[in-house]
C-alpha cells in the first residue's frame, strides 16, 4: 500500500505548515497597495491625458500644459469650461487658445511674476494610488519656486481632492499665495456664503479698469438669506470677495452644482491686492465664470514649501426656470452633508 510521505510528519509540525499556508491565503499579493498605473484617454486636441475615473465621475488631466484638469464630469456632464481650440483645434473668438477649464496657479495676481514653466508648461505626472495622482512642474525661472499638484478622486462620489504645493527651490526668500482659476462651464448662479466681519460695503469690490470699486452696485448681483449671489455677468467681469465661510458654489444650466471647499485664516494676511479670500471673473459672454478660491500669504524661505487644499464636489441640482429663485435652503443641506476633511497640508 502507497503511504502518503505527510503521513509521517509529526502533528506539530503539520499545524505549523497548516498555519503558514493560512497565512500565505491571506496575505495581500505584492504590489497591492502600490500606485497603479494611471490609464490615459486621448481629449481634444490632447493625446495620453491621464484619467481618475470610478461609476459616476471621470477626471481628466493635462500634464502637457499647464498641470490642469480638462474633464471633471458626474455622469458626463462636464463641469469645466473647455475652449473650442482646445476641444477642435480650431481659434474661436470666446475663450481664444489660452489654457481653459481647471486650471491651478500662484499669486498674487498683479505682482507675480511670469510663470511660464507651470501655466503653459509640461508637467510631469505619476500614479500614487488608485484614484490619485501627482503633477510636478518645472522651476520656475522667474517665481523661484516649483508646483506640485496633488489629487485624489472619491471611491464612489465625485468628491475630488485637489492640494496644490508651492516649494521654493531658489536661494531667496519667496512670497506667493494659492490661487484657483476655474473656468466653470456656463456663467449660471454663483453662490458665496458670507461669514466673517466684512471689509468691503457690499461684501465685494469690482474691478473696472485699473480701479477698484468699494462700493459697486449690479443688477445681476445681491445679497440674500446670508448669500452673495451672483445671478449673470456683472457690468464689469473682474470681483473680489471677502467671505470666510469657506466655500462656494457655482449652479449650472446643465443641472450641475459645483461645490468648492477650502480653508480660510481670518488673522492671517492675504498678499492680493484688497486681500481677497475668492474672485470671480465672468465675461459678458456667459461662457464661463472662473471660480477663484485665493489663499493666504505664504512667505518661504530656501528649501521650505507650503501646501493649500480644496475639496471639489458635483451634485445633481436643476436650474431654477424663469421666475424662480434658487433654492439656498436646498444648497445649505447639500453643503451640510458633504464629509469632513482635513483641507490643508502642513508647511514643511
């Protein structure tokens, strides 16, 4: 008779074998919690632009200029403003060959300096995770400081974290602040909840030409239930807010809401010219409006860096018909709902 040879292994030493073949089951495979290699979509007049997707959302990125988002869609509805150059290739006089839709960038706005290495740049980009990614730009030869750029798209809803870093790679100090520049698709509805003492009479100042307004009036522009609301493009495109509330939302014709969140610091100093804490600026085309969360000052020496993060959410919302007013009862509740998240990451 064949005897099996396990037959004779003493019984310690068979639950020892038994218990690492336990083990072996229920250890993870390697690699598992390494990066994954980003998938890549062609969009527009772009090729390889990497992509964060899951059921309901898909983000795309545009490492090749600019380090920007092209695509952020719940159910592909496009949130983002995007030029017909760059959809076609083809000039149009609304929205020129600029760089469009979700676009990221360092201020402060009228004192900067060029920042041709990030804004019209390569980008480097590399998976750090499953839904998220890095973008890098290049040193800026005139800013002195180089831009990464980190997201992370939500398992299951469109709640996309967005974390832009600013390093001083230069042998001076730097000065600078975080400054969002969205280009949302469609002027529609901008809401801003206002929190905190105000600075400016109206709670917003307009730009008109070189000058500043303190105390501007708008048809299309007023303050209801605790909201500064944006109805259609102003007389004059450029505004500035004062809010500290944290967070705005953009309605859109297409029946999406865009939410943004971000961190505010009312005994900090914001380095823009009236210290904003959020702009806007909405041509009277109505094509767009660029949602602008603006940071605070973040002065660095050689070596140091500074991060600033906003949320961004999507949330299916109709657009009011002729004679409604938009429902803010309805947009508290959608805000108040939203997850807690840490919004800003350490300076280093």
């Amino acid at each position: 008779m064949i005897r099996s040879r396990s037959c004779d292994l003493h019984p310690i030493l068979l639950v020892g074998l038994f218990v690492l073949y336990l083990s072996k089951c229920a250890a993870p495979a390697v690699g598992a919690d390494e990066p994954t290699e980003t998938k890549t979509v062609d969009f527009g007049i772009y090729q390889d632009c990497p992509i964060l997707v899951n059921e309901t959302t898909r983000v795309v990125f545009c490492p090749q200029v600019g380090g920007r988002i092209l695509e952020y869609s719940l159910n592909a509805k496009n949130a983002l403003f995007v030029s017909e150059y760059e959809l076609t290739g083809t000039e149009s006089e609304i929205g020129g060959t600029s760089p469009s839709a979700g676009r990221f960038d360092i201020g402060p706005e009228k004192i900067v300096a060029k920042r041709t290495e990030s804004f019209f740049g390569a980008w480097t980009t590399e998976s750090t995770g499953p839904r998220s990614l890095r973008m890098t730009s290049q040193p800026g030869s005139l800013t002195g400081v180089k831009l990464v750029r980190d997201f992370e798209l939500d398992a299951e809803s469109s709640r996309l974290i967005c974390t832009q870093t600013i390093i001083n790679v230069s042998d001076k100090t730097t000065q600078n602040c975080h400054w969002s520049r969205t280009f949302g698709n469609k002027a529609g509805i901008v809401l801003i909840p206002l929190e905190g003492f105000p600075r400016f009479p109206n709670r917003y100042v307009r730009y008109d030409g070189g000058g500043i307004q303190l105390a501007p009036k708008d048809d299309n522009i007023q303050i209801r239930d605790g909201f500064l609301e944006i109805i259609g493009p102003p007389s004059s495109p450029k505004l500035g807010m004062d809010s500290y509330a944290g967070w705005l939302a953009h309605q859109q014709p297409s029946g999406l809401l865009f939410i943004k969140q971000f961190p505010t610091y009312p005994k900090r100093n914001y380095c823009e010219l009236a210290g904003l804490t959020i702009s806007t600026w909405a041509p009277a085309t109505g094509h767009t409006v660029e949602l602008e969360p603006i940071g605070p000052t973040e002065t660095l020496e050689p070596g140091q860096s500074a991060s600033f993060t906003e949320i961004w959410s999507l949330h299916q919302n109709a657009f009011p018909q002729n004679g409604e007013t938009f429902d803010l009862d309805r947009l508290r509740k959608i805000h108040d709902s939203l997850p807690k998240t840490e919004l800003v990451g350490p300076q280093m």
